[in-house]
C-alpha cells in the first residue's frame, strides 16, 4: 500500500504528490514571468524597433 505513494526513480524514490507540486509551481512560475516579459516589452520596447507603419492617430 504505500508503495503506491510512491515513484520509482534510477536512484531512489522521489514522493509523488511533492514532484506534482514542484511542476506545477515550475509551470506556474514560468507563465508569470512570460506574462509580466510581454507587459514589460510593450513598454521598452520603441515603436519603430517593432514595426514601421504608421500609428492611427499621426494619420
């Protein structure tokens, strides 16, 4: 029975629901940091360095 808590790995076992934590804070830590980049880059970014057309209200 408590085998099934448990993984197997090559070098010993590792408990299941802590690996499942860690992944999922990995992934959720990983989808912030995309999420903020994308906001930052917005702003650093200069206009010209992203596209060349003109914007709508110097037309």
């Amino acid at each position: 029975m408590i085998g099934s808590f448990f993984v197997q790995i090559r070098n010993g076992y590792i408990f299941e629901a802590q690996l499942k934590h860690y992944r999922v804070m990995a992934m959720l830590g990983l989808i912030i940091v995309l999420f903020v980049a994308a906001i930052v880059c917005a702003f650093v970014l200069p206009n010209e360095k992203v596209s060349n057309h003109e914007k709508d209200w110097d037309v």
